[in-house]
C-alpha cells in the first residue's frame, strides 16, 4: 500500500522547506525580531493604522514560527510551509497547541487578503485582535526554544 505524502512531505518535495544547519543563535535572531515585528505592530495600532498593524503583527507571527525551523536546521521558501512543519513536528508529537498553528494560518490569510484584495481593509478589531495573538505566538515559540 503507498503511504499518502502529507502537506508537509509536499513542502519538502518541492523545496519549500530544506534541510540547513541547525542554529539556535538563527533562532534566537528569528524571536528579536518578532519582537521589534510586534513593537511596530503596536505603534501602528496606537496611530490607527490597522493595515500596517495586521501585516506587522502577522510578521511577528512568522519570524517567531520560524526560529523553530531555523533551531532545528531547516529554511523555508514558503509561509503555508512554515505551518504544515510546526502541524507535524510540534502540534503532532504534543508539544505545541493547535490553537497556535491556527492563529498563524488564520493571520497569514488576513495578511494575503490585506496585501492584495483592493477592497479589503483592517478594522481596529482586527489590528487589536492580531497584535493580542502575535504576543501568544511568540510567546509559544520562546517556551520551545
């Protein structure tokens, strides 16, 4: 019987993922700056501007998804892909909540539709909720490193 390739499989496939040297001075650069991805998240939120602050928070998100790759040696090439590893190699071996992966996808979307629908725009509810949440991310991926 042939074993179906999983997202992630596909990802490696592809070279959306690839193996690199494992680097915890990486991934610690990685969760700086998520951080300095939030301070600006925030600023914008305090100035109104939801857009910046949604894609801002969402990088933070990212750059903190990241340092687990970038500690474990790999490098990505795609952000879906950054997921589908932290699905496999944390969330199904227990030791990340699904929650977090979610949170990641969910603000990765809102940051495409904020990039490229011309007539998507951020609410202060959106800005809010995103920098709420990029503060849980980051703070998942520093217990794991």
């Amino acid at each position: 019987m042939v074993r179906q390739l999983s997202e992630l499989d596909r990802c490696f496939q592809k070279g959306l993922i690839r193996k690199t040297l494992p680097s915890k001075e990486k991934a610690l650069k990685s969760i700086k700056k998520a951080r300095r991805w939030l301070d600006e998240a925030q600023k914008n939120f305090d100035y109104g501007l939801f857009d910046s602050c949604l894609v801002s928070s969402y990088s933070a998100m990212f750059h903190a998804a990241r340092s687990l790759l970038l500690k474990d040696g790999f490098r990505e090439k795609s952000h879906y892909c950054v997921a589908r590893y932290l699905e496999e190699k944390y969330v199904d071996r227990k030791k990340l909540n699904r929650e977090v992966v979610d949170l990641l996808d969910r603000f990765r979307e809102l940051r495409h539709e904020d990039l490229y629908e011309l007539d998507f725009f951020a609410t202060k509810e959106d800005a809010k909720e995103a920098t709420e949440n990029a503060r849980i991310v980051i703070e998942e991926m520093e217990k794991l490193l």
